[in-house]
C-alpha cells in the first residue's frame, strides 16, 4: 500500500470512530483537525502549495482555526483532492456553473460521507422516530448520480423511509396527480408523513396544489434546502414557511430547513421555522466561523461576515471551506442570511485570485 493510500485508510478509520462518538470536546476536535488537516496538506498538491504560501504547514499549524480555508469558487477551478480522480469512488457536482464550469468534489470511498449523513439526520430530523413514509420532490440516485442532493434524500428514504415512500419527481417532471393521492392517503390514516425535496420543488408543488390544503398527521415533518435558484418564484422566508404550513397543515416548528453544499460532506439544520432567519446547527464534527474575507479574521458575535465551515468528514478535498454565504454567529449556531454582497463579496473575490495564484505556482 502506498503512503498516501495507508494515510487515507488511517484517517478514514479515526473518522468513521471520531464521527460514530457521542460527541467532542474542543480538544478531541483538534486532534482529528490536524491529523486531516496533515492528510489534505501532504496529498493534495494544489491546497499544500496555498498553505505554504500562507505559512501554514502540518508543523505550524496548532489549531483547527488555523487551517486554511478555501475558497469555495476555487473547487471549480482547480482539482482538490488527494486521491487521483479516476481512483474516487463518487464524484459530485454543483449544480451552479460559471462560464460552463462545475465546481466537482471528490470522494474516494462513500464511508464516512454516508455516515455522515445519517448519524445527522437521525438526530435532526428522525428525533424519536425509526421510520417515516416519505414523499421525496427530487429526481432519484440513478438519474443525478454526479449530485449530492440526489445521494442524501436517496440515503434518507433508503435508510428511514417506511413502507410506500418513493420519488415524485421523474422524467416527465414532478407528479402531481401522484403527489395529491399520497397526501391524501397520509392525511386518511393518521401515520405521520414527510416531504423533502428542494426549495423550489415546494413552490411548484404548491402553484401546482391552485390552494388545495391538507392536513397531515401530527408527528408529520416537511424538510426544504436549497433555496429556489431560479428554478421556481422567489419567496421570502416567512411567506414560504406560511404557505408550507397553511398547504399540508405542518406547523412551521415542523418544517426543517437543511443547509449543505457539494463542497461538504456533513449537513447543518435548524430546529423549524417559526422564526426566520432560523438558527443553524452542525453536529460534533463539523464548526463554523464566522470571518472578515478580506482578512480571515473573524468578527465579533452578533456582526454580520462570511461563514467558514470547518467539516472533518470532507477529509478528501479540503475540510475548511470559505464559503460565500454572509452569516452571523448566535448562541447555538449561526443565521444564515443568504449570500454575501459589498464589501463582503468582493472580499470573497479577492480570497478567490488569492488562493488560485498560490495554488497554480
């Protein structure tokens, strides 16, 4: 086994045990930050040649605040991973394109990203539930192998999903006339239901329903992400989580909004949205930061920057990304309030030249 495959089967091992853990404390997190931050920086050539040039090394670094962050256009530039491409297991896909351009992550094995996955979900959405029928508002696994959506609310239904939960979205688009009979069905025997999908899959739905409303059990939850990206009407937060609620009779502490990206391997969530912009919240291996692009400082509480997410699981890529999402952090978590703009944004562009000038050299 080459160097780099035993560091992978090492790290991959300490992960899988690290994330399987009830929880960690801020020096368990640490040691498991430098053993992946060590990782990415002696296999992935492009992210350990931005690192030196920011006098960051798996000598010098000693914290997890530390490691540097990439920015989040640059996975559309360059390949950032440290197992060749062709050797990974999966490779995912943004759905956004610049000039052409999708922004890839690679996975060398779908262990620890699965994992993930439903350890998180189990706690966020399940809570004190084994199994839920689920109506799914997004095209399946095998038609979107290259998105991590896909992979999520396929794991989601294949893992938690009770007897009868299934996609609605195909081919011909999203089903209507399929999605109003499970409702009804849902809504005539009193065991709870689920709806997940994107964003927009709801407003479409909903347009679809012409006000149309239903009443689904009580224990009945409803999880969006993603917001509309042009794919459906704008809304604003408190206008969409209302017409959720008044449509399939779910309050709005019920209705979950799940924050990712195909730039990470771990997911955060709120605790519903009876108030808006909603607290987010990641599990024990997965923190956030929120900074000063222009610096990489972070700003004091309650000020509004750019979030830094710092997710171990993404141990293949790069595990601290800077994102383009401005956000304030809060006691429990972070507002996420949408994309970053000003001052903000041109310093996300800036860290952006930045970064691909070191990596390049």
């Amino acid at each position: 086994m080459s160097d780099g495959r035993a560091s992978e089967s090492r790290v991959i091992e300490e992960l899988l045990a690290f994330i399987g853990a009830d929880g960690a404390d801020e020096d368990a997190f640490n040691r498991m930050a430098l053993a992946v931050f060590a990782h990415q920086f002696e296999h992935n050539q492009p992210y350990r040649r931005f690192a030196v040039q920011r006098g960051r090394t798996a000598r010098t670094v000693k914290s997890w605040r530390d490691v540097p962050a990439v920015p989040i256009s640059a996975f559309k530039e360059l390949t950032l991973t440290c197992r060749p491409p062709e050797a990974c297991e999966r490779v995912f896909m943004t759905s956004g394109t610049t000039q052409g351009v999708r922004g890839k992550s690679h996975h060398p094995t779908m262990a620890v990203w699965d994992r993930s996955m439903t350890l998180n979900f189990r706690r966020r959405f399940m809570q004190d539930r084994e199994r839920l029928r689920m109506g799914i508002l997004f095209p399946t696994e095998e038609a979107m192998p290259n998105s991590s959506l896909a992979r999520y609310l396929a794991l989601a239904m294949r893992t938690f999903g009770a007897e009868g939960s299934r996609n609605f979205l195909g081919d011909g688009g999203l089903d209507i006339a399929a999605v109003t009979e499970d409702l009804a069905r849902a809504e005539q025997a009193g065991e709870p239901y689920s709806l997940l999908g994107a964003s927009y899959s709801f407003v479409h739905l909903m347009d679809a329903l012409d006000g149309r409303r239903f009443a689904l059990p009580e224990g009945s939850r409803i999880l969006d992400t993603g917001g509309f990206k042009g794919q459906s009407r704008e809304m604003e937060a408190d206008a969409f989580y209302d017409q959720l609620s008044a449509t399939f009779g779910v309050p709005r502490r019920s209705c979950i909004n799940m924050y990712g990206m195909t730039e990470l391997s771990s997911q955060f969530y709120d605790d519903g949205n009876e108030a808006c912009p909603s607290v987010k919240s990641g599990p024990h291996w997965i923190r956030s930061r929120v900074v000063n692009p222009l610096t990489g400082e972070e700003v004091p509480k309650g000020t509004v920057g750019v979030l830094v997410h710092h997710d171990l699981a993404h141990f293949n890529c790069a595990s601290a990304i800077l994102t383009e999402d401005a956000g304030i952090a809060v006691e429990g978590g972070f507002r996420l309030l949408g994309r970053a703009d000003g001052a903000d944004a041109k310093g996300c562009s800036l860290a952006v030249e930045e970064f691909l000038k070191a990596a390049r050299v």
